[in-house]
C-alpha cells in the first residue's frame, strides 16, 4: 500500500481552491457584463422614448393632417389633426386599412375608387384635391399630397398629407362670383364701344378725313375686340366652374363642325400662307351627344391657336375611332412647346412660351375652358409635343352617343340644368 503524499493533497487542494476562484470571477464579469449591457438597453430605451414623444409632439403641432401606411397599405401612423379630421380615434385607425379610413369623393360626388385614389400613386409625389367624407359622415374640401416612404431604393410605404380646403374653396366662390359680376358689367359698354366705332370706321355717321385717323380707329376697334374677348373668357370661367354653363345637348356629327370650323379660319390661314386642311374620315363619323356651340368653341380655340403660333408649314386635323371614342388630332409645324410646360397648357391663367422667338400671347383661358367643356361632355383632352420648334398635336377624344359614358353625361348634365336654372 503506497503511503499518502503529503505535497500531492496539497497541491490538489490549491488547485481547486484556484479553479472555483476563476469560475467564480468568471461569473462575477460576466453578470457585470450583462449588467451593462441592461443598463445600455435602458439608456438607449429612454433616448428612444424621448423620440418618440418629440416626434409625437412634432406631428401633433403639423396644421395638416397626416397618415403613413405600411406596404400593405396598413396605416401605421396618424396625428392629431388626423384624427380630428378623419373621426377616427387613433387607437382606432392604426392596424385599419387605408381604405377602410380614407374615403373619398370627386367634384361630381361620385365615390373615388382604391384604384384611383392618391395612394395608388405613391411611387412618386403627388398632389390633388378631392373631398373627404369623415367616419360621421361631413363632407369636406381637402388637398392631399402623397409621397412615398423609400428605404433601400424600395418602396416600403407612403405618407399621406391632407389639408381642409373649406375656407379656400369659399374664398375662391367669392371671387369668382365677383368676376362673374364684374364682367357681365363691363361687357355690355364695351359692346356699345364696338357698334359706334364699327359705324366711325364703315363712315356711317360721316366722313373719316385721314388714313391715319382710320388706322388708329380701326386699332381702337381690334383693342375693344381683345378686351370683349377676355371678358367672354371670364364668364366662361365662372359659369362653367359654377355649373352655371347651359350644354343644349343635341345629336352631333363631327366632320361638319368641324368643316365649318375650318372655313371661318381659312382667311386666317391665307393671310399667313399656311395649308390649314382636314383629312375627312372615308366612312361617317358615329353620332355624339354634345352641344354644337361649345365644340365649335374648343375647335376654334385650338386650330385658332395652331394658326395664331404657326409662321410656315400646315394646320393638320384627322380623326379616329373606336367602339367607344371618337378622337379628333390638331396637327400644327409651329413653334411647339417646351416639355417643362407641358403640365401647365391646360390650367387656368397659365401662359407659357409657345413660340421660338419666345414672346408670350394670349389670356391662358382658352385650353382651361376647352379642357372644362370636353370634361364635361365626358371626353379627355391634351398635347404632345417633342419640344421647341418642333410642331404640336392637341387632341380630344369624346364618347360616341351609344356608349355607356354618353348616357352618363345626358343625367349629369340634364341634372345640373335642373339645379341651376339660370344658367347661360
């Protein structure tokens, strides 16, 4: 039997005593370790929370209201002036979908389909005014302007902004009931100053004694012409936006008018030397349910205007035609339009450089009334160009009588005639 070694216990002893003192220091870093860890979280968890409420309290002072929606359309986000707006609690709307939330209706109150509402357009920022109708049914004027939320070049969501527009659109109802007033008294002199410097300059009511007094007659005459002409423009405006304009609906075929059109232009065109031609369809033109007056006014108002900016070459109009639509095309060679102006031809008051030389004509009326009036008859209108000095297409397309969209425009149009029976 081997005796007991002394120094080997020992030794043993030692070395256990050392190991339980590093396993116990071991865990003595590692619970610090977590420690500071928890006390990190804790740190980053209140910086966190202090965000929050500063971004919290930063959406609640925005005038506007404000949403953000996931990519699955889930609202994520909504402040205060959102809620308020909306009647939705926020509690509520979070998790809800947009379209549960966001109704919304056009100028005609017709209801604005998902498809067709502002959010479906979120891959770029866009702006239109439509009206809210709240969870307690009020309807209201709103401008929504919708951007989307981008992380990592892809598209995660959108953030909607919506503004009431109540107290605009009243202001707006007063100044053009003012410019309705104000134009309907203005036209009736300057019709006056039109029969007597007609008979000066015809010698009616005596001899004019020198060319020159004739000349300056005959520019005082084109002048009032200009000035009864915007003023014309004017009441259009403010009839049309009011519903107060008078469409007497009846069967329309295309080519006449528009045959008729080019004959009242054609001195217009010989006086500049220009081919203004038509490129009559082989077959007849389907019917159309329109007022004849208001599309011979768009049609004077666009071959008019490819005249008016065209110095060399042509005046072109063709049509075509589906099982739907009849489209009619304006063709000029003049001076074209830049592409940055493009989006402005058709709003009101807007004047753009129409010309290579760069001088600016016209009230910027004339495309914003002819836009109202095809809108309204239930067509579309607009414009290509490939630039300056590169020629213009202005087109308009207008439902054919047996369509679906023609029978709708009759009832609207009928119905606004019943609401408003002072229109002109």
């Amino acid at each position: 039997m081997n005796p007991i070694n002394k120094k080997n216990i020992i030794s043993a002893s030692d070395d256990k005593a050392f190991k339980l003192t590093t396993t116990i220091k071991e865990k003595e870093d590692s619970q610090r370790a977590v420690l500071n860890v928890l006390e990190d979280l804790n740190i980053e968890k209140t910086r966190l929370a202090k965000i929050k409420v500063r971004d919290e309290a930063i959406l609640s002072s925005i005038g506007d209201g404000i949403i953000a929606t996931d990519s699955g359309k889930r609202i994520i986000v909504m402040n205060k002036i959102a809620e308020k707006l909306l009647g939705w609690k926020i509690d509520e709307a979070i998790g809800k979908l947009h379209d549960e939330v966001i109704l919304l209706e056009d100028e005609k109150g017709t209801f604005v389909p998902p498809e067709k509402k502002p959010l479906a357009k979120a891959f770029s920022s866009t702006t239109t005014k439509l009206y809210l109708l709240s969870k307690n049914k009020i309807k209201f004027p709103v401008a929504i302007t919708v951007s989307p939320i981008i992380l990592d070049n892809k598209i995660i969501g959108a953030v909607e902004v919506f503004r009431d527009i109540t107290q605009e659109k009243a202001i707006a109802k007063m100044k053009d009931e003012f410019l309705s007033v104000a134009s309907h008294e203005l036209r009736t002199p300057m019709t006056a100053i039109k029969g007597f410097l007609d008979m000066v300059i015809k010698e009616q009511v005596g001899k004019i004694s020198t060319v020159k007094m004739k000349k300056y007659l005959e520019m005082a005459y084109e002048g009032n012409e200009r000035m009864i002409k915007l003023v014309n423009d004017l009441l259009n405006v403010s009839r049309i936006e009011a519903g107060r304009m008078k469409f007497d609906l009846t069967d329309v075929q295309m080519e006449k008018i528009i045959e008729q059109t080019i004959a009242e232009l054609a001195k217009i065109a010989q006086s500049k030397g220009l081919h203004l031609k038509f490129e009559k369809p082989e077959k007849p033109l389907p019917m159309v349910v329109a007022a004849t007056d208001k599309i011979q006014m768009v049609l004077t108002n666009i071959i008019g205007n490819g005249l008016k900016f065209t110095e060399k070459g042509e005046v072109k109009i063709w049509t075509k035609t589906d099982k739907k639509l009849i489209t009619i095309y304006i063709q000029d060679t003049g001076g074209g339009i830049a592409e940055k102006d493009q989006d402005k031809l058709f709003q009101k008051f807007s004047q753009i450089d129409t010309t290579i030389s760069g001088s600016v004509k016209g009230t910027g009326l004339g495309l914003y009334i002819s836009k109202m009036i095809i809108e309204k008859l239930g067509g579309k209108i607009w414009c290509k160009s490939k630039g300056k000095g590169k020629g213009s297409t202005f087109s308009f397309s207008l439902p054919i009588k047996e369509s679906l969209s023609s029978k709708k425009v009759i009832k609207t149009i009928q119905k606004e005639a019943r609401e408003h029976p002072d229109q002109k």
